[in-house]
C-alpha cells in the first residue's frame, strides 16, 4: 500500500510504497477513509526534540481519522466488516493497575497509534477493536475524521463545571477552536478567547466566541475582566501551552476557579503557585486523552442531536500528496483543521461547509 | 395598598386594600413591577390539603416577582433604591446547622415569601436584601418575574452531569418547559418530553424537545428507548410528580442513570425499589428550591450570554385584575408561565414575544 | 471433583460428584480455598421467588471465596499459576455502552459467579483472569473469602462523603457489620446502627458502632437524633431492605443529605417521597455490586493498611459439608459471615481471631 | 487589658497595656483562654517580605485561640454569654460573588483577625458572632486553641478522595503532622511523610504515619513508590511550600492523581507541568483557609467521635510571657504546634498529653 512515511530521524517525510498490515487476533484492519493532521504529526514532521526522543523511524504516522473496516481479526469484537469507525488512538493495556480503575486514557503502557505504532497516513491501518467508535450515520466523513481532537476538546471542557460558567480559552489552534464550539453547546458564557493571530481569532468568532482578544495588542486579562463585570473568569481552558497565557490566565480566573490544561509548554517555566494558585484556591487539572469511552458517548451525544457544530474549525480538504503544503499551513497558522484524503478518495460533494469552502 | 389576598380558609382569594408593608432593617421594600402564578399560588387559590396545613389567612400570596427597590431598611446591604431585582422567595435562618454548612436551600427554619410571610400579588412587598437578584440590564421585566422558577429548572437539570447525556422531562408545566431549554441549552441530547396534554407538548416541542411524548396515547417508555437506541436516557428530569411517571422514567433509564424529582407527588405511592433503584445502581435526587446562590448565577450567565431562552414558555401577561382567569387556564393547562401586571402597570413594548403575543 | 449443587428447583441441595470445570481461553481455574456463605445462597438454598426466577438448575452456588490459581486458559493474564486470589463475581461483557462507560457492575449482560454459572461450593471453579484481584501477602484465607462481600460496603460506604459526617448502618447482617466497621476507618462518626437481634447488636458495637438500637424495642428516629444533637444522619447505609427501615431512615436523615441503599426489599412499597426525599433535598443511591476495580483497590489499601480490620464479622469457620447447619445459623441470625472449608482444607492457625474463636 | 502587639514595621513585638476592644453590633467580646502559635505569627515577628506589604503596626496579631464569650454586640446571634468558642480567622463580607457562590473561603474583601485587624496575643479580642464555633463540651483548651490550624488540615484532607488512598504528606510542621492525623483518620493508607527534620519526623511516625522519609538523607521518590509498590502515591498532601517537594511530590505521584497545596513558596519558581501535570493527567489544588463551615462540622464530628487525635502534634503549651521562646522554637522546628497561656491563665489538668507533656 501507499503510506507516508517518517523515514529517518531527520526533518520530513517521503510517500512510500509499504507491506499491507495484518490485523492481530483481537484488531481490525481499516481502509483509511480520511485523516486529519495534528500539530503532534507537525512536531513529527519537523523532527522537534519531543520526536526525537518518543519516535523510531521508519513509522507511518497520523492518527486523526476515519476507516471502513475491511477485515476482523480472530477475535476481534464489537464491529462487522463494512462499518465505518472513528479511532481512540491511546491503546491502553487494559491490565495495569490505572487500567483497572478505570483510568486507561493515562494507562502506564499506553501505546499512541501514530506515535508507538504505524498510523493513518496511508491506504490501511490496523487497530483494537476495541479501540474503535462506530461514526453515527450520516456524519461527513470530515467530520468523523476530527473525532479523536474533538474528543480532547469535549474531555477538557468536561472537567468539571462549564454550563452558566464564564470561559476563556486560550490558544485557537484546532483544539481550542473546538473547545470554544463545546463550551457554548455546553452552556458556557460568556466564552473568552485569546491567540496571537488575526485568522484563527476570527475562526474563534465564527465558532461562537463571544469576546475575542489579539493577546499581541489588547490585555487578555482586562478584556477577561471587563466580560466577566470584573469578577474574573470560571474557568480556564488553556489550549496554548504558552507560559505566560497560562499564568495570564490564572491571574484572570476568579478565585476558586477551574484551570483545565491540554496545550503543551515545550518546557519548564516559572509560576509564582502561592499568588495565582494556592491563595486563590483554584483547582488546575493536566488533560491527557480522552475518557474511555465516557469522552466518546458525549461526543456523539452532543453531535448527533445537533447541539454542537464544529465545521467552522475544519477548513481546508486536501490530497493526502499535498502533504507538504498542509504541514506549511499548520505551521503558519493559517489553517484551522487540514484533513486529507488518502489515494483514490475524493472529496464527496457531501454537506459539510468544509468540504464545499475547500473546493469552491 | 391594593393586594391580592387569601383572606379566608376556604378556596378563593379577594382584592383588598391593605396597609403598605415597611421593611426591617435588614429588608427592602420593593415596588411589584411583575409577578408570576405559579403551581403553588393555585394550590393556595383552591386550597388544597396542603394549604390547609401551611398557610395562615389573611397573607397576601405570590412569590414569583420582580420589583424595584424604593426603600432600604437601615441595615440593607447590597442593593440601591432604583434597582430592579428578582428575589430569592427561601428565606433562610443563616444560623441553622444547614445554613451553616452552606445548604441554605434546605434551611431548617426557613420562611417562604407568599407562604409563610406576605407575598407579591400587591403594589408592594418587603424581603430581606440579601434575598435580591439584580436583574440584568435589558432583561424583559416577564421574563425578570420568572426566574425564581427558572431557577428551579436551573437547579433540577445542572444537579448531575447533563452535557452529551439525553435526558427525559416528564410533565411539561411551566417547569418542564423551563427544564427542556435549560437541558438543551446545557448540551443534552436528544431531549425526550412527555406529558398528556397536547397544548404542553406543542410548547415543549417549540421550546426544544428532540422528542415529545402523549403519555396518554403512547408508551413514554418505548418512545425513550427508541430515541436513545435502546440504552435508555442518562438523566430524567421528573417535574410531573405523577407516580407513574416516575415508575416509567425510571423505568426508561439506563443503568447508573440520574433522576432529578422535582415534581411533587401528592401522597406516598408505590415503588419497586429493588429493580429499578438498586439493581440500576441510579441515583435519585430531592431537588428543592435554588442553591444560594450558585443556582443564580448560573442562570444569570446562560439568560445574558443568550445560551439561553425561555420566552416560548411564557405564553401569557394578563393584568392581576384577571387573576381568576389566570388561575383558570392554569387549571385546565392551557397556559405555560402567566405573567400578571399589577396595577398601574402596562405591558411595555419591551421586545418580549411573550408579550407580544399576548397582545396582538 | 466434589461440589455444593443446586440439583433440583426446590429447597436444599446435595454435595454431589461432577466434572472438574476447564477454563475457557481468558479464565483461570481456581482451586477453591475458603468460600463464604451469602445471604443470596441462602435464598438459592431455601428457593425463593427470586430463585426461582433467576437460578437454572443444576448449578454449583457459592461466590465469596479465594482460591489459588492452578492452571490459565491460553490468553489468560495479569495471574500466575500460585497466585491467592479473591474473584469479582460480576462477569461484565466489556462491550456493551455501560461497560463502554467504565460501568461494568451494570453492565447489561453481567453474569454472576455462582448464580449464571458455576460457583465455589466446590473443589474447582473457572472464572475469566480479569476478575481476579491477587491477595494482599499475609491476609488470613478466612478475610480473602470475605472480600467480594466487604466490596459491596465499601462500595456503600464511599458512594459519597463520610469523613467527618454521622452514619447510620440499618441492618447488622454481614454487609452491615462490615459497613459499621468500613465507615469508622473512613472518619465516619458517631455511628448508629440498628437492628432487632441482639446477637447481631453486639456484633455491630464489637465491630465499631458508637450507638446501637434494638429496632424492636426503641425508636430508631428518636436514638439517631439524639446521638447527632438534633441533626439529623448525614448519611443512611441501608442494609436491611425493610421498607420501614427505609422509611424510619429516611426520616432521621438531615436535609440533603445521603442515602445508599444495598439491602433489597422483597417487593414494591409504599413510599412518601414528596416529604422524605423531594424537600429533604436527599440524594438516595442505589448500590450494586463492587466499582471495577476503583471498589477492590481501595478496599486493599483499606486493609494492608491496617485501617480497616473485619475480624469480628466473621464469627464461624466450617467444613462445607456442614453447609446445612450454616444455612441454618444464617437464618436464625446467629451468626456473622461464615466461612467454608472446602474438601482437604482444615483451619489454619493463621492467626485470624474468626479461626481461633471457632476452634476454641 | 495586656497585648502582645506588633508596634513597629521591624522585627519583634512588644508586651504592651492597651485600650479594651469593643464589639460591634454584630460581634462578641471574648476572653482569650488559649492561643496557639502559627507560622503566619512568625512571619509577623520576623518582619519578613510578605508582612511588610500586608501588616499595619501598631497591631495585636495571634489568630489561632479559644475564648469565652463575655459580652455580645446588639445584634449577635447564635452564641450566649458564657459559651467557649473556638473562631473561623477569616472574616467574609457575606456580599461579594464568591460569597453569594458559597465560597467565603475565598471572600475577595475578606480580613483576617490578626492578620488585618487585632487578634487574640491578648485578654480580649472581638470577633464577628457569625465565626464563632462552639467547642465540644469536654474538649481541652490546648486542642481547642488548635481548631483553626486543625481545619486547614481537615480542608487539605477532604478537598477530594482519600478514603483507601495512599497518601504523601510533604513537610511535617504543625499543620502537616495535622493532616497525616486526618488522612489517617479518614483511611488513607500508607501514608508517607517526609521533612529534613528528624525531631519532626519522630512527631510524624507518633501522630500516625506509616513511612517517615529524611528527605535530606533518601529519596523522597523512591521511599514513596517502594511503599507503593511502585504505583505512586495516589494523593498528595503538600505542606512545606518548597519548590523541590512539591517537583518530587509530583513525580512519585500516579497518573491521575490528586495534589493539594497548603504550603506557600516564598515566590515563583520552576516546573514542568507539561510532564508532570499534563501528560500525567493529574489535578492541583490550591487550598485556602477552611470551607464555612462544612470543614468546622467534619472537624467538629472527626473529634467528639474519637476518630481523631491530634494531641502528639501539641507539644508545648508555654505563658505567652514566653512568646520569645516560642518564636525561637518554632523557627528552629524544634516543637510541633506551641499552645500560649494568657495573663491569669494556668495550665489545667485536664488530661491532654501535651500539658502533662510540658509540666512534667
């Protein structure tokens, strides 16, 4: 099959012709339908110190998709061949003592599809089984292909109390995008948000945002302040992973507040903990994942009667053979979310706004 | 002033002219602008049981009110002359062990305005300051009047998780409508409703409902089987107090499912708890008043950021002088909210549908 | 190999020789070691309605038990061939949208051990790997066949907040004693418990409660009252599935205050729910079998700790082949938990008081 | 009446004669029976950074007390004249956002007693009636003196799972020799307890800690997962505020677990929360003062049933004449929490260790 692969432990990635894989007995191999790129294959691609370390060439990766399955293994259970499914990328071992709690998105042997096992940017992938999510019908296989970034969107905003709460979120890359989308389909507001660039603050408008601060021109935290009549914000969901969003952030949360942080620092940095965490009592929560398959039932729950609508955030349908020029886009910011189509898909004349923005 | 008075232990209620009430001093007297009917004015009208035993003639009745502060007791925090504000009708003792361990809403001693102390079908009526709500600017006064049961739904739906739950509303009276817009609003689905009067199911329907329901025609428990894809719903929201809806919502949950019960059966019934309480592992909630007053700001932040919208249930705004006509449609169900002007007042031409509909 | 059967839809049953069981390929066979007497088995025993209902004959019963893991089924994992394990007698599917949930003990498709199939009243028993839970080195075989049962109070018991709030225990059978002593290494305090045996009162003080209350002679409402200076229970620990027992709980519980019911009443009953739960503001759960596996972790800590100790509950330890007089002392309500020793075991002097009380 | 006050904006205090308070309407007048000595104490006495911005000498400090009430302003309510009382230090306005939320703890105006108005180094202090507490009849002044810092312990403890939870305690001065009491007493288990100071560690082991860690002399990280068998603590409790135990606490920590900080850093300073927050998947907790007052009902019920004993923390109770000796020893860490005798005060034999302890 045709696949794109990280080769060598350099920058880029080179389309190959790779072996079919074979399903295991308690996976499924899935034809990819579509895959949508994350700002973890833009690390890949880049060959970021975080790749160096986790990454062992040769791998396919991405991990944000859609397939069909196309063949069962022996043991495999839950779907039939023909089914269409989105994928939870973390597979957990099922047996370790976090497992057995119930905390597998944290599992202490987890194996990330994409990062610790060959991914999606090809014509087939093989997962558990038990790993897949049936697509509810009639969703765009767009849509379907964001499911796993979603999901990291509906885990944070789910961490706690959302609904009557004020929200900032910080960072409007796809995920914070998404964020802004399920806190206002969770009754959030009003809903804050803050990024540094022109094209994605207007996407945050678009997506429901009711306030959207340019962090390089305007206080994050004034503007914070002055929605919230002065009293500071509920919660905080922090998507950036930059430093000072994040202690911007806490200085404009209220006491008592809900910190949820799934943006990733690329490094240690200093926080004064006693001012901006301990004296205001506020509650800092890390998010990792996705809940097993809590996260995933209210995904589809929100989607399917129509509450949530996430198209805005997913703006541009390419051939996966434009590989190059989506990785450029990411890292540009002028993109929202990119998804590709694997060889010998196109683009299905199907309803989403995304796919009809993308080809008019 | 003029009121509307329970002077007798017998049904009914007459229009008096009464001493103005004056505030103590840590009270307020308010100026009535709006006052709403709700469930428990027509229990007092018709004097039921329960009102034989809580209710003491004469007292003014009444609770669900705006007004404008024009006196302040010496002692008054928190609120200025001129203000327009909801109130609070739970007056709780502040020193009981439950007030103490911040469960105010279940005070001990607690003192309900137009029950157990002069209510707001008058000119003027007095509560304490800490009692009051600033209205939000530009809030329609009907609706201002209404959010004391607002707060009841508000309360009743964010009592568990409900964001990507579907969720049930048995009993579709002014609550249960509330109930639905604020579910939807919260990112539940789908929203099944049900009750057996055709005209609240039309309103339930037009308020959000996914699904609604003729529990006299249809099987409540097959319809919300059929909507959730035989898992049965994850929250039910119980406003009709009807033994059988309770039997039948539980019966409709999942396993491990949240009923909320606001709706108050009138006497002890039967019920299976064995199976459709312990072998389901549910959990089943009182849910009475508001919480103080977390309840209140969360209904503040979903009305001002527009998550949320309940004119569709507010279906009437007659003047008090109709009070007999209001109890009457409100008796035979075919009203939602009743909205009632005192005297002096005019419907002002303040944007509200509900108005407008009411006198076109 | 010789077994406990149930042979016959009628009372009793008969030790019996039958085929030794095979573990399937995910299951483990277990050679019995200690196998605890249920209040369930003696229902199956006696051949209730439930029974009558739920068991198909012949079955081998018995499911509180330890046995040592003599042979795995080809995928078996997480055991080793001599490891001691305690069984979580819950056999979820893992597939269905509760198990999807991480509510496997209401997973829709549960079978349980000893009631779905075959169970411990014998030499052997095959149960899948993933159900057994390794025993804590140096734990008396008397204590790991009380597990499972002790899971179901710890699950009772942490289903909400205990430390530092008042408790009553109804019903000082096994589950009770257990909860009684459960509760007080949890911080709960002052503790009621009643009951209407005195055997089972004594018990109940041995194992930890501060007040105790013979149900037949004084008033239960009046004692909890006045054991909690007029407040009222913070928390009801329902263990005896009396409907007045549920009633007279309820009415001494406090406002919002909780209710974890895990005694099963033998049918429906009548109920003032408007009063007792509605403006209580209570919250009543019902309690099924253990969290997987959060329940069986925590009850570990509890006791390797030494926080926790059980000891006193359990009262008798017999040879199985004296079942008949331990199904008798059940029911009479002279005894706590009983432990059996299955064919070949004799009494170790381990060092349990349970032991050397016996053997005295 | 007699005062140790602060007279001057450098370090030391001064025993001085000074004018009687007098309560406002709505505050009682006590007299001071004992008083503890808290760290905050010794900031003031030292002049340190923190004091300098928020003291205004001339002021009486000391906040940690037990007194009788012997005159009530006009509008106090809840207490009598006679009533020994042990009082909440933060003073709440009762008005703004995060009062009317329930979250007094975290008032935005709130003043502390001592800190921001005259405490109890004094025969007379007045506070507001709404924070007295009323003692348990039969508890010892000393322990009832210690009620205040108690709570914050009991806070820390109860702010989220511990029941069947191992627990780290970092810092073992008077308030983290507390919590390893509370933790235990609430069944968390092992609990692992690390300072540099062996005359501390030897309190930590007496007052209930199953591992004590010279964190000067092994590795806290290793200590914590060997009593873990490997897994990480579940919780931790951090009380020292240094920038290195709480790095070292986060690290033994499992994925998905609890953090809550009580200890302040003297400033900013270094982590990395993308590995030790974020993919761990962990919550951080600032905790402030205590919750009004569900955490002063828990604290209350933990102590009169016995559960808790924190008398091997109290190890000195000294007349306040000898204040500097007790700053003297604290700043050394040679005691655990120092109880002072007011003027006329003597030590009562009333049976706790720590008078016995000292008179010896």
């Amino acid at each position: 099959m045709r696949a794109l692969v990280k080769t060598r432990p350099a920058p880029g990635a080179e389309i190959k012709t790779v072996p079919d894989p074979t399903p295991a007995p308690d996976e499924v191999l899935l034809k990819v339908r579509r895959v949508a790129v994350c700002g973890t294959d833009l690390h890949i691609y880049g060959w970021d110190r975080w790749s160096q370390s986790r990454i062992h060439p040769p791998i396919v990766f991405g991990h944000e998709f859609v397939g069909e399955v196309v063949e069962l293994g022996s043991r495999a259970e839950g779907v039939q061949v023909g089914d269409l499914v989105a994928v939870e990328t973390h597979v957990a071992c099922g047996m370790c003592h976090l497992c057995r709690r119930g905390l597998m998105h944290v599992c202490e042997r987890v194996k990330i599809v994409g990062v610790d096992r060959d991914g999606a940017f090809a014509e087939f992938v093989t997962v558990p089984a038990r790993n897949c999510w049936p697509v509810p019908a009639g969703m765009p296989l767009e849509l379907a292909a964001a499911l796993e970034p979603l999901g990291n969107a509906v885990h944070t905003v789910l961490a706690g109390e959302i609904a009557g709460c004020s929200a900032a979120v910080t960072g409007c890359g796809p995920i914070g995008l998404f964020s802004i989308a399920v806190a206002r389909a969770c009754g959030a507001g009003p809903i804050i948000a803050s990024d540094v660039n022109p094209y994605r603050l207007e996407l945050a408008r678009k997506i429901g945002a009711d306030v959207v601060v340019d962090a390089s021109k305007e206080s994050f935290i004034e503007k914070a302040r002055e929605a919230t009549e002065g009293r500071g914000v509920d919660v905080l969901l922090e998507m950036s992973g930059h430093p000072q969003a994040i202690r911007d952030g806490l200085e404009a949360l209220r006491n008592a507040g809900r910190v949820s942080l799934l943006g990733l620092p690329s490094g240690p940095f200093e926080l004064d903990v006693t001012r901006l965490v301990i004296f205001k009592g506020a509650t800092v929560q890390g998010i990792n994942g996705r809940l097993m398959f809590q996260t995933w039932r209210q995904m589809n729950e929100l989607l399917t009667s129509g509450r949530l609508d996430i198209r805005p955030a997913i703006t541009h349908v390419l051939p996966i053979t434009d590989y190059a020029q989506a990785m450029e886009q990411l890292k540009k910011g002028s993109a929202g979310k990119i998804v590709l189509l694997p060889w010998g898909e196109t683009a299905t004349a199907d309803g989403t706004k995304a796919s009809a923005a993308v080809h008019a």
